[in-house]
C-alpha cells in the first residue's frame, strides 16, 4: 500500500512535468509507466492476501444491563 500511495503522491505528479519548471525532475513516460503497473499489482496482491486473512472470532458480548426504553410521549405533548 505504501508503494501505491507514494506513487500516487509523489511520481504521478513528477510524470506529469509538475515539477520540470521548478526542479527540472521529469518521468520518463516508460519509467512511469513500469511503476504504476508495479503499484497496481502490490495493490491487486494485497486485496487477494486480505481475501485470505482469516481473523479471530470476535468475544461472546456480554451480558446486556441496557436502559429500557422510554414510552413515547402522548401526542401534542413537547418536552
């Protein structure tokens, strides 16, 4: 995810030219283009590798010492 998301915020804007007036930093479109297939697979992988997890069992909840509820109001009544 952390490959995916620095790609998001620091090479999409450095292939698009952002920087090139400033900083003269340019991506070679194949360069670019090579990184955002490798940061759609680690993406790809990572929804597949969550499919699989398989988390613990949640705890029984315990026993309910809740408020009863409260009977609504006669009609016309506020407050």
């Amino acid at each position: 995810m952390g490959w995916a998301v620095g790609y998001n915020v620091i090479a999409l804007p450095i292939a698009a030219g952002v920087f090139e007036p400033s900083l003269g930093i340019v991506l070679r479109p194949e360069i670019a283009a090579l990184s955002m297939s490798g940061s759609s697979v680690i993406v790809a992988v990572n929804a597949l590798m969550l499919k699989r997890l398989r988390l613990p069992a949640r705890p029984p909840a315990p026993e309910s010492t809740s408020v009863p509820e409260r009977e609504p109001a006669p009609a016309g009544h506020h407050g």
